[in-house]
C-alpha cells in the first residue's frame, strides 16, 4: 500500500428514497435500510484501511423512524474503534423531507468490518485514536456493542 496514503475516517451517502424500495405499508423497506447501511459501512472501512473490506458484524440496529419515498436519505459511517485487522463502524441514518427540510434520524447501529487483500489474508489497519469527547463516547459505545456481542447466544444450531 502507498505508504502516502491519508486514510479517511467518514463519509456520508446521500440519495433520494425510490418507489423501488417502498415495503407492503408504503415506506422504506428495512431491508433496503439495511443494504444503505451495509454500502455505507464498506465504503468507510475500505476509505480507512484501504483494503478490501468485509462485513464481520452488523449489530444494535435501531429503527427510530420510518422514511418515505422520495425523502433525502443520507447515512453517515465513521469509524469509531480500531482493532488489529477490524474496524468498528457507526452508522447513522437520517431522512429528510425536500420541501420543509425537517430532517429526522431514522436509524443506527454499530457494525464491524475486517480489511482483507489480495490473496484472502487479514490485513492491520491503521490505529484510531480518540481525542476529543464526542470520539472517546463513540470509542466507548464500540467497546459496549463487543460486550454485548460477547454475551449473545452463539452460533444458533437450527433443527431440521
Ligand atoms: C470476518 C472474517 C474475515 C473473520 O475471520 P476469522 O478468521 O474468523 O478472523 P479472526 O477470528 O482472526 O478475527 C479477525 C478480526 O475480526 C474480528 N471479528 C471476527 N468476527 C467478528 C464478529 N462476529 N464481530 C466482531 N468482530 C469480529 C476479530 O475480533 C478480529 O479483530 P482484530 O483483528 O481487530 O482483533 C471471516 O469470518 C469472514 O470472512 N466472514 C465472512 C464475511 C462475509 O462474507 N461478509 C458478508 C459479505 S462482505
């Protein structure tokens, strides 16, 4: 890897909600949400480690509030703890309506993605290292979501 590189911590995607992705009630599927928020979370991880990316974990996600289609979507990624290989990835999504430009957060959640190369192997990625407060709360909230994950049920064995 370019040894140059400036790795970039954030980004935001800001699209319009289509008729394409509208559920059965006439609102956003949440699976549509949870794609944006998949896409989001890539494109975060590869801009911060500059490898290939992927998705180890997607957990605590919240919907706050359904969107409409045609509202501003926009989904927010910014890394907020980094590991040796993985990066924890907080997701933010908002809806906003065009005409009165009233914007409400409809969404969150905390995901992990693992950098790998060429050839499949795990790759380090660069260390992040909160300074001010609002980083060190997001660093903390990481480090809960490992917590919580740790007390899940496990790997599910599904009867036949
Ligand atoms: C994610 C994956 C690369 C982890 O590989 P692995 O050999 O099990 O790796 P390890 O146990 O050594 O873990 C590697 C890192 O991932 C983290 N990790 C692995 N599974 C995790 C999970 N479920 N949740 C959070 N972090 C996880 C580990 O903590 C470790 O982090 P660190 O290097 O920063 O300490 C592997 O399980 C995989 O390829 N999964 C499929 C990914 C996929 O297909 N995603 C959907 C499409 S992109």
């Amino acid at each position: 890897m370019d040894g140059n590189r400036v790795a970039t911590r954030s980004i935001t995607l800001r699209f319009l909600a289509q008729p394409t992705d509208v559920n059965f009630g006439g609102k956003v599927h949440g699976g549509a949400v949870m794609k944006w928020i998949d896409q989001a979370g890539y494109a975060c991880a590869v801009g911060w480690s500059g490898y290939y990316c992927v998705t180890a974990y997607i957990g605590g996600i919240r919907f706050y509030k359904p969107i409409f289609i045609g509202q501003i979507v926009e989904v927010k990624a910014v890394v907020v703890n980094t590991g040796t290989t993985s990066m924890h990835i907080a997701i933010e999504v908002s809806a906003t309506d065009a005409k009165t430009g009233t914007r409400k957060k409809t969404a969150q959640c905390m995901t992990v993605f693992v950098a790998i190369d060429d050839a499949g192997d795990k790759m380090k990625v660069p260390h992040w290292n909160p300074t001010i407060p609002v980083d060190i709360e997001l660093q903390k909230a990481a480090l809960r979501s490992l917590e919580t994950r740790n007390n899940e049920a496990g790997e599910f064995v599904f009867p036949d």
